[in-house]
C-alpha cells in the first residue's frame, strides 16, 4: 500500500536540525496567526505513519485532521489523479464541464442518506460547503434565520465563525459576524445537569422552545449540526436528540443539514454518522475525507432543495477541481474496496477496550466516548465537579508526540484528547499508539 515502513522510529531529538532549520525559516515568512500542532515538517506520509524530514516516524491518530482517512498516499488516490494531471489539471467546471464532477456526484448521490432524488455542488473547504448550505436553504424557504448548536464547530469564514461557538482561536478578534444566526443547547450527555440518561428529550425539548419563542419557526431557513461534534468535544448528542430535531424541522418547512466534515466518509464505522439513528438530512456537507487530502467538499441533498438556487448563484473558480475529483473517485474506490466502515468498527472495538482500563486507574479520565475511529477522552481535575483539565491534556498530548505518536486536542475547554488513525492503519501500529498513551499518563 505504501512505501514507508509501518513503524515508529525516532533516530534524533523532536524537533530535529532540519525541523529547527525550517522553523526558523517559517518564522521569518508565515504569519504567525497559522499554528501548527507538531514542531516538525513533514517529508512523507502514508498508511498510518508520518515521516519527518529528519527521519522519524510518527505513528499518526491525526489524519490530518480527519483528511487522510485512505492514509495519506492510496494508491487509488495517487493513481487517478496522477492521470488526471497529465491530462489537464484546471478548466472551471462552470466555463468548460467534464466528467470527474459528475462522477464525484453522481457517488454522493448514492451513498448520502436516503433514496430520494439527490444534487450536489462541489466546493473546496469544508467551511466553503456549509457557507452554502446557508445560502441553498436560505434560497429554497425565502427565510433567512440559521440554527446552530453550543460547542458546534462549522468553520474560519465570516459566516462560519458566527456559526462556530468557539471563541478562542476561530472567532477572537474577528468581528463583527454575519447576523441571523442563533445558537441553543446541545444534548452533550457528559455534562448535562440531570444526568445522561435524561439528556436527549431534555435538550431537544429545551432547544426546540427556545427556537418557538426566541425566533420563530416560521422564521427558521436552516437548522445545522454535526451528528458527531468535532472541535467541540468529539459530542455524541444523546439518543434521541438528533430525531426530535429532524422531526421539528420537517414539521416546519425547516431545512435541516447534517454537518458530515469530520464525521463522514466511514469515520465513525457508517458511511455517514447521521445513519445511527436513521436520520436522512435534507442536506449535508462533506470535505476533509473525501478526496485523499485533495482538496475538495461538497453540499448533497434534495433535488428540489439543491435546485432553488438561481443558475450561477452557485460555484467558485477552483470548486470541484479535476484533479480533487480524481482523488474522490480514488478514496471512495477504496473505502468500498477495502470496507473501511468494517475497519473503523474494529479501531473502536480495540481503542474503546484500551481506554476503559485507563478510565479506571485515572480519575482524570471523566469520559470516554465516540464511534469508530472518532474516539475521545475528556480529562477533568476531579469527577465530582468535572472541571476541565486543559493543562493535563496539553502535557500528555506533548508527551505522546515527543514519544512518537501524534496526537490531537479539541474540546470547548481544551480538555480532550482526540484520536482520528487513518481507517487503513494496522492493529500493531494501534495498539503500539494506545501503550505510548498509557505510558503518558503513566508519567502525568
């Protein structure tokens, strides 16, 4: 699959000279309002390894931030769009058309949620397909109000920041945002006041009253969620949160989009997270594991939804790139082939198992949670108060990569350590991850 030995391997200090050496040349000429999560530089990446340019090798619970969900370099990937380049690599769909778009939509078509009449449009960014979400519903219900959720996360555009309710990194600053957006609870199990039990009827009781009387429903163009929380926390919203919903906006002419970024294409052991508990959004948005680390996103959803905007309303020079469609077709030819929605129920199965015993020898960890290869821990200081524990979950997110594994962080308070492997990586390289992490906490 990859030419790159499936094996951590550190032979110099993290960061090493030749990091060093490119940290100091970025220092001079990127902003420095671009962060990065590692201090080195990338030289290779494939299956579920990272090779800096010292030579270490990074076992990789990161994907990119959920991207390289084939691993960083499939071979279907590389082949199509390798092809695609030496044919032609730019026309503008909207000047000059060509199949891979097609193709590309034609695959959402059948494999999003639901057997109604499908459309699509292809973009660039994730935040690119939610930002017209907006506009397609806003469209479609001549309605301009945007519900959105606490702890939602849906992009770094003017409109996606008022969307996103995070305010440190995404928003601080940035201001003034887009108008018409209104945000109410979410049914965030671990931290619901009367317990998780209670938490889905409870929160979506609550939500839909506060969209009632605060906005009015017949004021209401979009609702839009992420079924699985990704900045936010890695938040499963509470069995049945999710329908009552769906319910509440077919009832009232709102359209409801299921925010599938991080969560889509098998991450979460389904094609799409929205499936658990049969949820057919009227319309999704999908990027980051959809091309291979091209990049490309997409809006999908209900032909006579996708077709209220008016001809040219929609669109962008670069927006479904042939190459970035290539890669699609590649990524999706092999999460078929490969059954990767099998293989993130298998990274579950083993990380879930693996966590539980820490959840029992540390009382820093207050949860464990996700589905397939989506999976947190959210550390607190106490499990009585569940006060965030930001400063340990930074120190063992340090310590995992100085040991060679990459690690990520989210969470509204910066508690939670969040593990997204390439779907494709094998169960030593796992499990060889989950030791560097018992290790970490081991030296907390």
């Amino acid at each position: 699959m990859t030419a790159i030995p499936q094996e951590r391997r550190l032979v110099t200090a993290v960061p090493g000279p030749k990091s060093l050496e490119l940290q100091a040349r970025r220092t001079a000429t990127v902003a420095g309002g671009v962060g990065s999560t590692m201090p080195v530089f990338a030289a290779r990446a494939g299956g579920g390894v990272l090779e800096d340019v010292d030579g270490n090798r990074f076992i990789d619970f990161g994907s990119g931030i959920a991207v390289t969900t084939v691993g960083a370099s499939a071979e279907a990937v590389v082949r199509r769009a390798t092809a695609q380049l030496a044919d032609f690599t730019h026309t503008c769909f909207m000047i000059t058309p060509y199949e891979g778009y097609v193709a590309v939509c034609e695959q959402l078509a059948e494999l999003t949620p639901g057997d109604h009449a499908k459309k699509s449009a292809l973009f660039n960014s994730g935040a690119e397909a939610v930002e017209n979400a907006v506009k397609i519903a806003r469209s479609y219900t001549k309605r301009q109000a945007v519900v959105v959720f606490d702890h939602g996360y849906h992009g770094r555009t003017n409109l996606t920041m008022a969307l996103t309710a995070k305010n440190m990194p995404y928003k601080n600053g940035f201001g003034p945002f887009a108008p018409e957006i209104y945000r109410v609870p979410v049914a965030y199990g671990y931290r619901w006041p009367t317990g998780p039990e209670n938490c889905g009827p409870e929160a979506s009781a609550q939500a839909i009253d506060q969209i009632s009387k605060q906005i009015g429903a017949e004021n209401v163009a979009a609702i839009i969620i992420e079924p699985v929380l990704g900045e936010g926390g890695f938040i499963e919203p509470a069995k049945g949160f999710l329908p009552a919903l769906a319910k509440f906006a077919k009832d009232n002419g709102i359209v409801f989009v299921a925010d599938e970024i991080q969560s889509g294409f098998c991450r979460t052991g389904q094609w799409f997270a929205c499936e658990d508990e049969g949820i057919v959004p009227d319309l999704i948005t999908t990027a980051k594991g959809i091309a291979g680390g091209l990049p490309l996103a997409a809006v999908t959803g209900r032909a006579e939804i996708m077709d209220a905007a008016h001809s040219g309303g929609l669109g962008g020079t670069y927006g479904g790139n042939p190459v970035a469609c290539a890669a699609a077709l590649g990524s999706i030819e092999t999460m078929r082939e490969l059954d990767l929605p099998a293989k993130a129920r298998r990274i579950e199965e083993i990380m879930k198992a693996r966590l539980a015993t820490l959840r029992e020898k540390y009382d820093v960890v207050g949860d464990v949670r996700g589905r397939g290869a989506m999976i947190a821990i959210e550390l607190v200081k106490d499990r009585e108060s569940k006060e965030p524990a930001a400063e340990a979950t930074a120190a063992l997110a340090k310590a995992c990569q100085q040991a060679g594994l990459l690690v990520l962080t989210c969470g509204t308070y910066g508690n939670v350590l969040r593990f997204l492997p390439p779907l494709v990586i094998g169960e030593d390289l796992l499990n060889e991850g989950l030791d560097i992490i018992e290790q970490a906490f081991a030296g907390l």
